[in-house]
C-alpha cells in the first residue's frame, strides 16, 4: 500500500499578490516540498474555473475573480515547479461547480485507488474552505487521513474558522499531525 501527498489549490491566486490571497499561503512551500520527497506518491490539486464562474462576485457570487483556467493566477505556485507530481486534479471547471473538494466530479478517488494508496497526508490551501471539504471527502472515501497543521493555512472569512474546520476534520475522522512529526516518524519507521 502506498501514502500520497495530497496538495489542494497551492496557486498563485491564493498565496501573496494573488486575486484571493490567503495570509501566509506562500509559508507551507518548505513542509511541501519536504513531504513531497518523502511520501510514495504526490498529487495536486488546482482550483480551475471558466470566466463566468458562479463563485465570483461579478457573478453574484462571495470570492472576487480568481483561477480562472489559463491564467498566471490558476497557475500553481513557483515552488510546486520543485516538486515531480503523479497527477494534477482540476476542480471547479463547470460554472456551477463549487470545487471546494477535489474529489468534486474529478477521478481523486480512482486515481488514489489506481495508486494503491491507502494513507492520504492532506495539505495546501486554503483550511476552513478547499482543504477541509478534500479532507472530509477523502475520509468518506475510506482513506486514512492526516492533515499537515503546518503545511495549511486559512482565509479566516470570520475569524477561528480554520480552528472550526479542524475540528471538522477530525470529527469525520482525519487526524492531525505536523510536518516535522511525519517526518521524524518515517524515519524511525
Ligand atoms: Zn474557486
């Protein structure tokens, strides 16, 4: 059996300078790009939205105009380039899809189970929206789940959302953990 990195929207429209910053996006590029070289396999995801996106405030929506398909903005963040991915997921790409999850009408779940992969390690961005729906999916789907604290962080719309969203995570059964413990665990192991 297999463990996976699971990278959700690590893109430039959610770390510093993008359409839909999210504080702090750019600091989990070290724990995963560490984890990335560790885990058996690595997968990201990519928020990847038409023009017209339900989602955005031009369209009535809560988020201004962010990822959309084909923009420097969708593209994945620079140090993603440091990282040898198995697959990428897009996500969001009908005008009516949330896309908050990455198992949303994507092939997540066939590609992890084509991996063999049984131990999913969560990470990305953004907490309390896109890591919190994959990780909650990812557990009904039947996969162990541990989200990386340190490799996330959160829009915090409304301030302890990303604590809420945790807790949210363990509830549906995914555990938490830190870059340094997994690392440090794989090594005894
Ligand atoms: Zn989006």
């Amino acid at each position: 059996m297999a463990k996976a990195l699971l990278i959700i929207d690590f893109q430039n429209d959610f770390t510093s300078g993008g359409a839909l910053e999210v504080p702090g996006g750019d600091e989990i590029a070290g724990p995963v790009k560490r984890l990335a070289g560790r885990l058996d396999l690595v997968f990201a995801t990519r928020d990847w939205h038409p023009p017209d996106h339900a989602s955005f405030e031009t369209e009535g929506g809560p988020w201004p105009v962010h990822c959309v398909q084909g923009t420097h903005g969708a593209d994945f963040h620079p140090a993603i380039g440091e990282v040898e991915l198995d697959a990428v997921v897009d996500v969001g790409r009908g005008r009516e899809d949330e896309g908050y999850s990455g198992f949303e009408k994507s092939d997540l779940a066939q590609i992890l189970r084509d991996g063999d992969v049984d131990e999913v390690y969560v990470c990305g961005l953004a907490t309390d929206y896109c890591v919190r729906a994959s990780a909650i999916d990812a557990c009904a789907e039947g996969f162990e789940v541990t989200v990386v604290e340190d490799a996330i962080r959160g829009v915090e719309v409304n301030e302890g959302d990303s604590e809420r969203a945790l807790g949210e995570m363990r509830q549906a059964g995914a555990r938490t953990a830190t870059s340094d413990e997994l690392l440090a665990s794989a090594e005894a192991g």
